[in-house]
C-alpha cells in the first residue's frame, strides 16, 4: 500500500507565451521536498477543475521508484 502526502502546489510551470501547462512543482509537507509532476497527473474536482492554481493544496501518491503517481486537489 503506498502512503498518501500532503503538500501544495509551489508553482505552475508553462509553456513559452503562457499557453499550456508543462509541469507542476509540488512541495510536500514532509521536509519541503519539491517534486515536480506532468500536469496529466491530476485528478480533475468534482467541478470538473483538472489544473490547480499555486498554493492550492494537494495529496500526493508516490509510485515505487519515488515518482508521484497521482495528484489530488484538496478543498
């Protein structure tokens, strides 16, 4: 079973002239460790939001190699 980490978005990476998400930096609560995430990751809201926005928290699941697997928006 793989634990699942708390942490927030640190920043929002984008492509040249701000058109698309290219990558995510994520801050773990667990000594700041910053991961960063394809943005294809994230899990989409219940409102059907699939991009968070910086300082958005979020729970992370981590694959075996120490990768994230899978992101979650938190309310």
């Amino acid at each position: 079973m793989r634990h699942l980490l708390t942490g927030r978005i640190a920043r929002v990476r984008r492509s040249l002239w701000r058109r698309q998400v290219t990558g995510l930096v994520v801050e773990l609560d667990v000594h700041r460790i910053k991961l960063v995430a394809n943005p294809l990751l994230v899990e989409p809201t219940s409102d059907g939001r699939t991009i968070p926005r910086q300082n958005d928290p979020v729970r992370v699941v981590l694959n075996d190699d120490g990768w994230i697997d899978r992101i979650w928006m938190r309310n």
